[in-house]
C-alpha cells in the first residue's frame, strides 16, 4: 500500500516539482538537482498512447545503449530505469549551456488491468525505447439471466 500511495503521491506532486525546479533551476542553472526526488533521477521525455490493439510507451534515450536499460513491473507498475553515462571530455571545457542529463533516470507508469503483462515487448533502436503492452482482448458479450425472487 505503501509504494501505491508512494507512486500517487508523485503522480500529484510531479507537475508542482517540476514547476520548483525549473524557479531555482532558472536561478541556479539548469544542472540543478530536484531536492524532492529520494534519489537524484532524472526523468526522460516520454509519449504514452493508446491504440485499439495495445498501448505504447516511448522514451527518448539518446546516448545509451539497451544493456543499460531494465524494465520490471510490479503491482500494475512498470519500472523504466538506467544509467547514462557521462563521457569523459578529451579536452577541457567551460559550459555555457548545460541541458543533457546524465546518471540515473527512472520512469514509472501505471498500468492499465487490461493489459497482457506477459506478452510486454521491448525494442530500443535509434536513442528510443519503444515499449508495446497488448490489450486484453475483449470478451465476446453474453447474457446472464438473473431471476428474480418476490
């Protein structure tokens, strides 16, 4: 119950954090740390859609390869996590503008119950992270006769 109302709680918070960090990120540059967040994570940009068939996770990844991405799931939680390396400069730079994160990222995404888990495919090509989660398909409907006692 705890890591659900943990993950709701972000849910609602996220947007206000976001807002804070980009007041003090304006101030102090845009490689400031979010100080809500219990590990220091960024979070990379992601489409979630919906089509007939299934659902459709993209997550832009540049820079990474697959080995250093995992997906899990857990308690109708999906889990995106890795770690973006930093590559070590050949020659020493100052910084005007620093925007690519590097370090630890995590995504979590609620999922649908009407998702078949099981059948999850992966596939990262080109610094994108597709993620496909097949519907369930819907059972044909049927009548149930209730009878009705007086």
């Amino acid at each position: 119950m705890d890591d659900e109302r943990d993950f709701y709680f972000e849910e609602l918070m996220g947007p206000l954090e976001e807002e804070v960090d980009f007041f003090f990120s304006s101030f102090l540059g845009s490689s400031y740390p979010s100080i809500y967040r219990e590990e220091l994570c960024w979070k990379p940009p992601t489409d979630v859609y919906e089509t007939e068939t299934e659902f459709v996770i993209l997550i832009e990844l540049g820079q990474m390869k697959s080995e250093e991405i995992s997906i899990s799931y857990e308690r109708g939680v999906l889990y995106i996590r890795g770690v973006r390396k930093a590559v070590p400069p050949s020659e020493r730079r100052h910084y005007h503008k620093m925007e690519i994160n590097y370090g630890p990222f995590e995504r979590r995404i609620a999922v649908s119950d009407d998702v078949q888990i099981e059948k999850l495919s992966a596939r990262y090509e080109e610094g994108f992270l597709e993620i496909r989660l097949p519907k369930e398909r819907p059972q044909n409907g049927r009548t149930i006769d209730i009878i009705v006692e007086s």
